[in-house]
C-alpha cells in the first residue's frame, strides 16, 4: 500500500496544511494510507482530532517525512530535504524559478518532485492550478489589508454626522489576484480602475464594473500561457511615466505584476508615492520578488511620505482554513490524475506523455528535467 506523509510547514510565517480531513477522505478512498504528522493542522483550524475522525494515523516528523509521496506547500528546507526517501515522490510548491541547487540535491538523493506551480494554466488542468487558487484568495485578502490600514471608509457614508466619498482605487495587474481585488473592492463600496499591460483583459475588467486605465506604451504584453511578459527597457520608462500622474490622485493602490521567474516590474514609482495623499495605502502584492513599489519592505508595513506601503508577501496565510482546503483539492485532482489502480491497489504512473505530469515533473529518476 502506497503510504502518504503529510508533515507540519516548518516555515514561521505559513499557517497552512497541505491536506485536509476532507482531502484525506478522498485519498482513503482511493486506497492510500495517510500518515499525518501531530499537530500539522492546527494553525490551519484542523486539529489532530479532526484527522482521527477519517481514520489516519498521527505520526511524529520521522514517520511522516518516511512515506513513499510527501505533500507540503512549501518545498523543504536544507535540514528537512535528507528526511526524504530514496525513490519517494514529494509534491509541492517549490519555487521552480530559483536557481539554487535544491532540484539537483533532490535527483542525487533520488527524489522525484513536482513543483505545483508548474502546472499549466488550462482547462484540463484547473482543479489542479495552486496559482490560480491561492491567488484567488491572496487578491480578496489583499483589499481587506488595504481597507484595514486606510484611515477612512472604502464606500460612499452618508450618516446625521456627515459623510464620506467613496475611496479610489487601483488594481495594478489583473490576473487571478487582480481580478477577486477588483470584485472585492467593489463590492465594499469602492470606487475602482484597473491597468494591465494584456489589452486581453479588458472585457474582464469591466465585467466586474471597473474602469480600465489604458496607457500607450507602444508595445503588447501578453506572454505565454496567459500570463504578462516583461516589457523592453523603453517600453517600462514609458510605463512608468505614464502611470505616475495616474497613481498620485488614488487612495488605495494594490499592485499584483508579476513576471514568472523574473524580478517584479516597478509600476509606482517614489515620485507617485511622494505625490499621494496623506494616509493612503499601497498594498504591494509583489513585494516578495522585489516589489511593483521600491519603497515596498517584503514582509513589513512601512510609511514613507506619509503613505502606508503593505509588503506582506503570504496573503493564503491570513486566510489558512479555505486556503488549505482549496490547496488540498488541488493535490487530490492531482494523484487522481497519477494513479493507477490496479487490482484494488493503487500505484503512482508517471505519464511522461500527459502534458500536465510533462509541464510540472521537476526531477525524475535522478535526473533534472525543468527547462529553465
């Protein structure tokens, strides 16, 4: 029988699970054997009992991390990677973009990985896409941030003791994050614009009921897969300029541009930041790969200017209980896609042909095999 670990995130700021009892249910059901490490959920809002009621077994870290497939969110820290097995499978997000050697230490010990945000962004391949869904989340997070740190109300008050206009704000990128941004703000009462560099995403904008902000910086940004490519040199500067003026009359800005495995593109510059109002907020979703703002501070809350700028960089996090839940689902329709039951007992298939397992399996048999 195929055993499953299911360890605790050893990382300080993730609150998140990989599987949930739920999740777990459905693995059950398939015919594997789930061995959760104690108290792996708790941060998530899953204790140990919830986990006994499916009937899995609660392990210390060793047993857990000794399993024949490892699912966590976050790939495995230096002294966590020798835990794993010669021959084990571990699935998870782990950070393809980054050049560091862990996908060759994990081919020498043997390992076989897939990296979730590897997967492709398409039909068949939905149910399993970790950006998409934490993005979702991260995007609906984000605006209560903003209106946490903003020191007025986001919606049109009318009251006996005055009233208040509606907040303007900008959504800066709008993919999965941007779009549930957008649909959140408005729905607390915001009065919202958006600008993406992909003139594709305009109907999606206005679906929503924003205004999109169109610049001409002379060139299309649309990239493969869905996702934005980065800008030439000139193009950037132009982009950058044209945006200023914009981001000076706003009073909430959340800015989501990223360029998978490149550095985030600067959208609001200091001179914007210098030119806001007072009391404003920048809530700067890219602050992790080098911020869409200079001023950003990955993980911090900073004021420059007058201006409150959120660099967190783990939004899914503020929210564990849905986040584990949709991530969970992800990894289920994964190894339902991966298993091959044979006789009652089911076994992992590594369809080299299937361009989901292609796309995301990062090393395989003691070979590397990401393309970038």
């Amino acid at each position: 029988m195929i055993t499953i670990g299911l360890p605790k995130e050893s990382r300080q700021d993730e609150t998140r699970v990989a599987l949930t009892p739920d999740a777990i249910k459905k693995l059950c059901k398939k015919g594997f054997q789930v061995k959760v490490e104690k108290s792996a959920g708790e941060r998530a809002g899953f204790p140990d009992s919830a986990y006994e009621m499916e009937g899995v077994e609660l392990v210390d870290a060793a047993q857990a991390w000794g399993t024949d497939v490892l699912l966590k969110v976050h790939r495995p820290s230096d002294s966590e990677m020798p835990r794993l097995k010669k021959g084990a499978l571990l699935i998870s997000m782990l950070e393809p973009y980054l050049k560091d050697g862990f996908f060759e230490k994990m081919a020498g010990q043997g390992v076989d990985t897939i990296s979730m945000e590897l997967i492709p962004r398409t039909s068949r391949a939905q149910s399993m896409d970790v950006l998409s869904s934490q993005a979702n989340i991260a995007g609906y997070r984000a605006v209560l941030e903003a209106a946490a740190h903003y020191g007025r109300f986001l919606p049109l008050m009318m009251t006996s003791a005055g009233s208040s206009k509606p907040a303007k704000v900008m959504i800066l990128g709008v993919g999965v994050a941007g779009l549930q941004a957008i649909a959140t703000a408005k729905r607390m009462g915001a009065t919202v614009e958006a600008y993406d560099i992909r003139p594709d995403v305009k109907e999606q904008i206005q679906s929503l009921g924003a205004k999109v902000v169109e610049l001409d910086v002379g060139e299309e940004g649309t990239g493969t897969g869905g996702y934005a490519k980065e800008l030439s040199e000139e193009g950037k500067k132009k982009q950058q300029a044209l945006l200023t003026e914009r981001l000076k009359k706003c009073d909430v800005i959340i800015s989501t541009a990223n360029v998978p495995g490149r550095r985030a593109p600067v959208l609001i510059s200091e001179e914007a930041v210098k030119g806001m109002r007072p009391g404003s907020v920048i809530v700067d979703m890219a602050a992790a790969t080098g911020g869409n703002c200079p001023l950003s501070e990955p993980g911090h809350v900073v004021t420059k200017y007058g201006v409150k700028i959120v660099g967190l960089v783990n939004y899914p996090s503020l929210v564990p209980t849905d986040s584990s839940q949709f991530y969970a689902n992800n990894l289920v329709s994964l190894l339902s896609l991966m298993v091959d039951d044979q006789a009652g007992k089911p076994a992992i298939r590594y369809d080299l042909e299937d361009d989901i397992i292609s796309a995301a399996l990062s090393t395989y048999q003691g070979q590397v095999r990401l393309k970038n």
